[in-house]
C-alpha cells in the first residue's frame, strides 16, 4: 500500500487479534483481556452517512492529533493510550506493519459512561439552532442577543445520548439522573479544564477552540476502576476548529474539518439517505489538505506514514 493510498478496513482483516466492533471511523479489535487495538481508517460520513469515498491519510490525522493531545493531558486525567507503534501489535507481517502504520492505538480497555460530554466555548451547530429557538443550549439558559459563532460568557458542559442514529441533547439534571451527581460533578471538572487547556494551547497557534465531545470509562474494579479519557481527544472529527482570523460573530468560519465536505455534499441532488453520492476527487483532495494543516500546526509536523 502506498503511502497515500487510502486505508477503509474491512472490519475483521487485521490478523492475530480478535475483531469487536467498527465505528463510523474505526475498527475495534482485542489483543488480550485488558488491550484493546484502535485502527483508525480514512472513512468518512457526513449527515450520518458513511461515504463510499474515503479522505486520504484522514485516519493517520486523527491518530497522531490524539496521540499528541493524550500525551499532553496525562495531568489532568489518566487515559486509556498505550501505545502508537504499529510494531507493538502482535500477530502483523511487515506488509500489514505498513498498511496500518500511523493508524494504530493500542489502549487499555474501559467500560465507558453511557453520556458523551461535550463542551462548547462558542455558539454553533446544534447548540446555536437550539439557541434560536428556546435562549437555551442543552436547557442552559444563555444572555439574550447572541449571535452564530459567539464566544459564550464561559464554557458550559452540555451532554448527549449516545445513540446509533442521532446523538441527543441531555439537561444537567438528566445526566446526573444517568451517570449519578458524583460522577457527573467529576466528568464536567475534568472536561472544562481539559477544555481550558486546549484552548490555551491552540491560542498561539492563531486556533480558536469552539466546541469538542470528549469520551470518559472506568478501569475494571481489579485495575483500580478509576475515570479514564478514552476514544479520541481534539482531533478534527471529534472538535469544531476556527482560524482566529476567519472569525466574526454572526458568520459561520471556515473549520478544520470536513466542512468543505459537507458544503460540496449539499449542492447536490442528494436526500442524505445511504447510498451517497459519488464525490468528486477535487473535493476529497481539499478536504485532506484541511486535516493535514490542522495536524502541522498543532503537532508541528506530518503524521507517520505521510509523505515517505
């Protein structure tokens, strides 16, 4: 495989590990009964639809955007990642060693909460239409008279369902009632000050941080059963990203992410029912770019297995 020849799994092809599960993005296998192993593909779904058409070195973007974020977060909360060597997985040849290089995870197994947790720092997508509507994000009440792409008065911890379909919006009160109030008061301190932290971090690099879904587990009881960060961390599929000088209240900026997807997708004749639409390279070609840039400015340089 070539270094720019896009990686779709096939779920259940990696060999020496057991398959699990596949996301929208990534394919989950176990090593042992405490490691699990994250392959991140080049998929990609919009409006809920995974694409037939892949974004080239989307999955290594996202890998080594986490792996930087893990590394620099291990402070504020334990996470799950051991490992970003492809050389650590049992069971590959050198040909799948070089498929899956950049791609790989492995991670310490976790029972994850049944809420995703997401914090916004700015007033968009879901939150703004909700806004416009009632004044409020997720039953948060929020000052009259703000505009599309607002900065809040201070980041608010506005929680969702994780469902297969569409994700939705919780009240404080009704992820307390999931997760218990002790969780609940811990998963919102950890999230807001891991949210702080991005946002200081990405400051300098002229970044604004607009909003993020973090994902949060507990070890096993004979591992500790402490709160873990899992999943993935401010990376372009799980963050809202603006370039500082884009920014205006009142206009959506320009993103770090597959908005050039998404505004190509809805030009077309297309119901955003499965099957989509065939894409135009041009389009999967800009869209790549858009990762990479993010990825050189927060990492300061390619990811492994790019442009070798």
């Amino acid at each position: 495989m070539s270094p720019r020849e896009p990686y779709l799994g096939r779920h259940r092809d990696v060999p020496g590990v057991e398959f699990v599960a596949s996301g929208k993005v990534r394919d989950i296998y176990a090593v042992d009964a405490d490691t699990l192993l994250f392959v991140t593909s080049d998929r990609v779904s919009a409006f809920d639809v995974i694409m037939d058409d892949p974004i080239p070195d989307k999955g290594r973007v996202l890998t080594a955007v986490a792996a930087w974020w893990f590394e620099r977060t291990r402070d504020l909360v334990p996470n799950h990642l051991l490992s970003t060597r492809v050389e650590d997985v049992p069971g590959l040849d050198d040909a799948w060693r070089e498929r899956l290089r950049g791609r790989v995870m492995l991670v310490r197994s976790a029972t994850p909460t049944p809420v995703e947790w997401v914090v916004r720092g700015y007033l968009a997508g879901s939150g703004w239409k909700e806004y416009r509507a009632s004044g409020t994000v997720c039953g948060i009440p929020l000052p009259a008279g703000l505009q599309l792409a607002s900065r809040l008065p201070e980041p608010i911890l506005t929680p969702t369902t994780k469902a297969d379909d569409h994700d939705r919006p919780l009240s404080p009160d009704q992820a307390r009632e999931l997760v218990g109030a002790e969780l609940y008061a811990q998963v919102e301190r950890v999230a807001l000050d891991l949210f702080r932290r991005g946002t200081e971090v990405l400051a300098p690099l002229g970044i604004l941080f607009a909003d993020t879904k973090f994902e949060f587990g507990h070890l096993p009881p004979e591992h500790g059963g402490g709160l873990l960060l899992i999943d993935e961390i401010l990376t372009p599929d799980s963050s809202r990203f603006w370039p500082a000088d884009a920014w205006q209240p009142g206009v959506n900026p320009p993103s770090y992410d597959k908005q050039i997807l998404r505004d190509h997708l809805e030009t077309l004749d297309w119901d955003k029912q499965y099957p989509p639409p065939a894409l135009d390279p041009a389009v999967l070609e800009r869209t790549a770019a858009r990762y990479l840039e993010l990825c050189e400015k927060v990492t300061g340089g390619l990811p492994e297995g790019v442009g070798a």
